[in-house]
C-alpha cells in the first residue's frame, strides 16, 4: 500500500537520487557525510511507512521523525556543496527534491491535524 503514497515514491526516488551523490564525495568524508546522508534518507523512508501504517499520535511521531531526516539532509546536502563535493547544479536539484517533499509532508501533517 506504502508504494501507491505519493510521499513514499518521491523519498524513495531521493534516496535512489541521492547514492550516485553520496558516491562522488572523497573517501575521506564519505565515512562521517556520506553515511549520515545515507543513514537519514532510509530512515525517513522507512519512517514514511511506518506512519502510513499508523494512526493518531503514532503517526504523528513518525512524520515528526520524517521532517527531522529531511532537516538534517538538507544541511548535509548543503554542507557537501559548500565543501565543493557536489555541484551547485546537483544541490538545486536535491535542494528542489527536498522542498517538494518538505511541502508534502507539511500537507499530509495538515490532514492528521498535526503541523
């Protein structure tokens, strides 16, 4: 059921998007960025379907955990770009991914009475 949310597919798309990226940084930060970067966009995913899955306060919490990943990716993604490791062409567009996310979530967040 999770696949047919619209959220689920554009968080999953990100994190397909966001491996070739993690893969471009030097070896010596892909340990401590890349593996944050990483870490957080399963996480939100997964977070993605497990509040699909619940309810009420539950819900809640996991699109809570949802808005954090996406916070820390975005200073990560920004972090990366400012340490010149991804172009300023590819952080627009994950910058853009992000955004559409963030708005997505801000109105599934509206529909639960929580934002």
């Amino acid at each position: 059921m999770h696949e047919k949310l619209l959220i689920f597919q554009k968080a999953y798309d990100f994190t397909l998007w966001l491996y070739p990226i993690i893969n471009r940084i030097p070896q010596s930060h892909r340990l401590v960025l890349g593996r944050e970067m990483e870490e957080r966009a399963i996480s939100m995913v997964i977070a993605v379907i497990e509040a699909n899955k619940k309810g009420g306060e539950e819900r809640n919490a996991f699109q809570k955990n949802v808005s954090d990943d996406l916070d820390v990716i975005r200073i990560l993604l920004r972090l990366a770009k400012d340490m010149r490791f991804v172009s300023i062409k590819q952080y627009a567009s994950g910058a853009d991914k992000i955004n559409e996310i963030g708005r997505m979530l801000t109105s599934w967040m509206g529909s639960t009475g929580r934002v």
